[in-house]
C-alpha cells in the first residue's frame, strides 16, 4: 500500500515539474515584440545640431563638437532654447546629454563604424528633433 502511494507522488511530482518547465518555457523572450522609440517631432525634417572636428582619441573613444544651427531653427525652438537640450546616442544606445559643445568625447567600437546621432530635445514633452546622424571608424 505505501508503495503504490510512493508511486503516485512519484508521479505528482514529476507531473508538476513539467508542467513548471512548458508553462513557464511558452516563449523564449516575452519581450521580443516590444521596441523602445524615440519620440521624433514633426517641427520638421531639418538638423538643427551637427558634429564637427570629428577625431579619434584612442580605439574606443572618439571626440566631436557640437553646433546648433541657429540660422534654420524654427522661433518656437529659438525663443524657447533653455527648454531644450542637446543630446546624443552613442552606437552602443546610450542617451548623453551633451554638457561641452565644443570638448565632446563619446564610446566607439573599436576597429568598427560606429554610428551616432545628435539631437535637440524637448525635456518637458519628451520629443526630439531630427536627428544629424554621423558615422566614424576607429582604428587601432
């Protein structure tokens, strides 16, 4: 009699443990179908910020400045420009908020093109302009 209760919580046990392996196993990566994007606002397709004097520093890290086109902002941005920063992301998806526009270092993929893009964005609503995006490859 205790044998056959062994077997039955044998089987019990062995029931719940696959149960546990395929329900919790339905899908590899519950995220897979949600993308993160940046809110690009329709002001319009302009680059207001670009990057120049790019150069490398070492393997991993390059340096740039920063330059707002004053002349082709829009006036809601330019009589609002304290509402606004300057940010970029660095190819590794990194958002920086640029502190020195003319004394910029960012992370680059060594011996690789590493893509990088610049632009205004709106704390308060959280929308960024266009984005001035540039391309650079280290070498070692």
């Amino acid at each position: 009699m205790s044998l056959l209760n062994f077997e039955k919580n044998t089987l019990l046990y062995y029931s719940m443990i696959l149960l546990f392996m395929f329900g919790g196993c339905k899908k590899d990566n519950d995220l897979e179908d949600i993308y993160l994007t940046q809110k690009v606002s329709n002001i319009s397709k302009e680059q207001y910020v670009i990057a120049k004097n790019i150069s490398q520093i070492d393997c991993t890290t390059i340096k740039f400045e920063v330059e707002i086109q004053e002349d082709i902002l829009p006036d809601k941005i330019k009589d609002n420009i304290d509402d606004y920063q300057v940010r970029f992301e660095d190819p590794f998806g990194k958002m920086i908020v640029v502190s020195d526009y003319n004394n910029q270092w960012a992370a680059a993929k060594c011996d690789e093109e590493s893509e990088y893009k610049i632009m205004l964005y709106k704390k308060e609503t959280r929308e960024y302009t266009y984005p001035y995006i540039f391309t650079f490859r280290t070498i070692r």
